[in-house]
C-alpha cells in the first residue's frame, strides 16, 4: 500500500516531465520545482491563510502553472535556436535559484498539510487513510484523461506530431509556441498537484524538488520515452521497489534502489519497459 501511494505521487511528476519533454524538447530540470511550488503554495494557503484544502491544492496547481508556463516563455523558447548548452546550463540555473528564493520566503522546516476528518480504513488486510486512497485514485483518472486527451483531441494530436518533428509541425500550420505552452501548463499542473497531494501525508520543504525530478527521469528512462501508461506504471513500480527495499533491506538506502532497479531494466530491455514507437502510435 505504501508503495502504491508513493508510486502514484511519482507517476504524477513523471507523466507531466515525460509529455514536456516529449513536446518541448527540453531538459526541464526544474519540473521539481513544480512539485515543490504546488506542496508549498498549498501549504500556505491552508495553515498561514486558512483556506480549505480544495482551495490550497486549487492554488497550489495555478502556481506551478504559471512557473512552468513562465519559464518555457522567457527561458526556454528563446534559447530554442541556440546551443544545447546554453540551455542546458540555463535549466541547470533555474533548479538553484527558485529553492532559493524559496528558502527566504518559506524556510527550511519540512511541514504537513493538515486534512480535516481523515480516517483509516481497512483493504485486504492493508491500512491506509482515506487522503492516500484519494491520491491512487485521482493519479489513475488523470492518467487516463490524459491518455484520452493526447490520443482523441486536436490539441492532443498536434502535440503528439510536434513530438514527432517540430519543423514538420510548423510547416503544417501548428503554432508550435502555443502548443508548447499548452504542455507546460498540463505537465506543470500535474508536478504541482503532486506536490500539493503529498503534501497531506508527508512533510514538504523547498529542497524536495531536486529528488522528486531525478526519480521522474529515472521513471521516463526506463519506462520509455512519451509513454503516459508507461510512466504511471513506472512510477507504481519505483514505489514499490522503494517500500519492498525500505522494508526488508535497509530504509537508509531507500533512494539508491531506484537506480539499481533503472540498471536492471536497462540491461534486460534497453530500450525501457514501454518502447517510444509504441507510445507514438
């Protein structure tokens, strides 16, 4: 049960980096701190503001939205024409400057969302509170919608033929700027309703983001490049693998079997767990 909760809130960061970076093209590094805006915008909205959770996960979302959308459009799109390094080192930047901006306004203490009527219940033998239950399922249906959305809509086709080609895109018409936009907004909405989730069943602080995006980029790697599924599937796996290890091996090295397990899937299947041709398809 822990895994699979603990999966979910993988699943979430890593579906919304693996469609950025399908479309976009870019090493958006700072997909973390999506994450970590939605946990702590979320956090204060309801503590320091009083708000209801909904509100502060509502918020929560919108500021991780405006922070990826901002950084695609004065960043990234500008640099699209220059060398890979500059965007590179730019990306690098980012992940060093919101955590700290983020340290002066917030602070370093790690803190919960708190969650009014939560209670435990009983699955099999499995106990876990209702919250936990709430963040599997929700992870499950906005996987799902997702996969609807890129694979039913005009706007998710034009997405899926920028991933293909971008200058193929733009000769067909497609505002590739617009579309580019359009999934910074969705991945940077699910990293901050990740975040603003995790929030409710574990502490948040500024500095979760840098490990929320390596786990999200193990997650892509061995699940395949542009695979919704695959990334939902891959961040139960990791979750697991994680809680199995803490469990019965040694919690002290709970995120290094996150990359063993990436080098276990790479040497049996290379191509990750869920190939990119299928995922195009």
């Amino acid at each position: 049960m822990n895994g699979l909760i603990q999966g979910s809130v993988f699943a979430l960061a890593a579906i919304g980096l693996s469609l950025i970076f399908g479309v976009v093209r870019v090493p958006h590094f700072a997909h973390g701190e999506s994450v970590m805006l939605g946990g702590m915008v979320a956090l204060t909205v309801v503590t320091s503001w009083g708000g209801a959770l909904l509100v502060g996960i509502a918020v929560g979302v919108v500021a991780a939205i405006a922070f990826g959308c901002l950084i695609q459009v004065i960043l990234y799109h500008p640099l699209r024409r220059r060398d890979e390094t500059n965007l590179l080192i730019c990306a690098l930047a980012v992940v060093l400057i919101v955590p700290a901006i983020s340290f002066k306004i917030w602070g370093d203490a790690p803190r919960i969302i708190p969650v009014d009527g939560d209670r435990v219940v009983e699955i099999l033998g499995a106990r876990a509170t209702t919250m936990k239950l709430v963040i599997v399922g929700v992870t499950l249906l906005l996987t799902l919608a997702l996969m609807w959305f890129v694979g039913r809509t005009r706007w998710g086709r034009a997405m899926k033929a920028m991933a293909l080609n971008q200058y193929a895109a733009r000769l067909m018409g497609i505002p590739t700027l617009r579309y580019s936009i359009l999934a910074f907004a969705i991945g940077s909405a699910l990293a901050g309703l990740g975040g603003a989730l995790l929030g409710t069943i574990q502490p948040v602080q500024v500095d979760m983001g840098a490990t929320l995006v390596l786990k999200s980029f193990i997650i892509i790697i061995f699940a395949g490049m542009g695979s919704i599924g695959g990334a939902w599937v891959g961040g139960v796996l990791l979750g697991l693998v994680e809680a199995f290890g803490g469990s019965f091996l040694s919690s002290a090295w709970i995120d290094t079997y996150s990359f063993v397990f990436l080098l276990a899937v790479l040497l049996v299947r290379p191509q990750g767990l869920f190939t990119l041709a299928r995922a195009r398809d």
